[in-house]
C-alpha cells in the first residue's frame, strides 16, 4: 500500500515508509542527503552496490522521481532481506530493478560491463554509486575499479561507513561472521572501506573531485561539467548531518567530538573535509 503524502513531498513518503526498518540497519539523514543529492546532480542512472533492508533505494529512487524518473540499479546477495514491498509503499519500484547475485555485487558487475562493452570500450552507464555493501577491502577495492568503468564522466561515486570494521560491528551477518573468521586480528579491526578509499579512490588519476568527511567519502569522476555547486552542497548536507548527530541510524556524538584524522581546521575554527 502506498504511504499517504499530505504535503505533495515526495521524501515525506518516504519517511513514513522507512520507520518499518529496524535500526541500526538504515541511517535515514545521510540516505535523505543521498536523495537530494541525486536530484541536485540530476541523475538519471544510479548504482546501488548493497540494497540491504531497502532505506537508502527509496531515497535514491525518490530523488530520481523528483528529475522525471530514471533507473536504480541495486545489487545484493542472494540472501538479503526482500524490499520490494517497502519499494511499492514509497512508490518507487518501478524506478528501481533489483539484482541479486550469489556470492558478490563484483560477478553482476562484470556481467554489467560485459553487457555494454562495444569493440574493446565499455560504455559507460551510470551518473552515481552509492557504496554501502561488503566493507571489506577485497570486494570494494576490487569493484571500484570496476564501478570506475561504469561511471560516466562527471559522475559520482560515494561510500559509506568509512568508519567501519569487522571488530567493531555489532550487527554482522552469518555470511559476514565467516568472512571475518578467515581474517587476521589486524584486518578485523582495520577500517577496510576508508582503506580503499584513501588508497585507491583518491590516489587515481581519474577523479577530479574528492571530499573524505568522518563517515562518508565522495568522488567525481573527471567530466567537463563544473562541479563546484555540487561540491557545495555535499559540504551542506555533510555539515547538517554531523549537527544532527546520527549515523547508521544510531545517534552519536557531534562532529565537535570527532578526530582530527580526515579533518582540516578551518581559519574560524570549524572542521573542512580534505579534498582533492
């Protein structure tokens, strides 16, 4: 059943949608951030490599609706929870096609590239990644650089929970349990997912713009549009997000309490993002 909307927004729908899923499985300020950012850039395509329990599609699908439609892409395993009926409650499943895959999103990335490969060039499809899926160095470094092919130029490539580690999760899947029985102590309390991205996505010389916050990397992949509004508003919904104090759905302390890592002091004393 679709959600009522008294007020004509279309993210309103969506917050009525996503109180069903539990937390700490859904952080509903960055996905509403996602959202408008997809509708600021005005996207058209957009790759989702971790659908989970479904919060951050609706978003992206809405801020897709919002440009007068367009298609999410959302990548999974097998294994994860069914979405579609949060979807057709936010009015968005006919925006988004689903992908479910076995074992990794990097086999349904292949056959993506292999599917719009012309001669000895892959095509590329997408204007947006949103990275929120395996957090282990293996499968994202590896599906950056395929994400890389995929993306067209201008595009954007953000991942979260740059934060995260197999040692700190409270919440790991039985999947995840066993990845993390194979790893060493160092990899299970190592932050994989800011790893690849200071290590591989800012060090390639094919993206033009990165913006690395606490918890949230962005990057641009190099294209002939300016890309200075864009960056403005990531700052903003950034700024906005750390005042309200909530990640992965769980409430935290403000960015005044963060650490000084991937931060740089502003003249007046507040915190900038390191970019590139």
């Amino acid at each position: 059943m679709l959600a009522s909307d008294p007020q004509g927004d279309p993210f309103a729908v969506v917050e009525q949608v996503i109180v069903r899923i539990p937390r700490p499985e859904h952080d509903p300020v960055f996905s509403r951030a996602l959202g408008q950012f997809v509708r600021h850039v005005g996207a058209r395509d957009v790759l989702e490599l971790g659908t989970g329990h479904g919060g951050s599609a609706c978003w992206l699908a809405t801020g897709l609706r919002l440009n007068g439609g367009g298609t999410l892409t959302t990548i999974d395993r097998d294994t994860a929870p069914a979405v579609t009926p949060l979807l057709e409650s936010a009015g968005v499943a006919d925006l988004t096609r689903i992908v479910r895959t076995p074992r990794s999103y990097t086999s349904a990335l292949m056959h993506l590239i292999q599917a719009n490969t012309t001669g000895d060039r892959c095509n590329p499809q997408f204007d947006l990644c949103f990275v929120d899926g395996a957090h282990n160095w293996d499968t994202d470094g590896f599906a950056f650089f395929l994400v890389e092919k995929l993306l067209r130029p201008g595009g954007w490539l953000v991942f979260d929970d740059l934060d995260w580690s197999y040692a700190t999760s409270l919440h790991l899947s039985p999947v995840d349990a066993e990845v993390a029985r194979l790893m060493s102590p160092e990899e299970q309390s190592t932050r994989q997912v800011r790893d690849v991205f200071e290590l591989l996505v800012r060090q390639h010389p094919g993206f033009d713009v990165v913006r690395q916050f606490r918890f949230h990397g962005w990057a641009r992949k190099a294209g002939p549009q300016d890309s200075t509004d864009a960056s403005r508003l990531i700052d903003e919904l950034e700024a906005a997000g750390e005042l309200v104090g909530f990640q992965n759905g769980a409430q935290t302390e403000p960015s005044l309490t963060a650490p000084a890592g991937p931060w740089s002091q502003s003249p007046s004393g507040g915190r900038r993002p390191i970019s590139r």
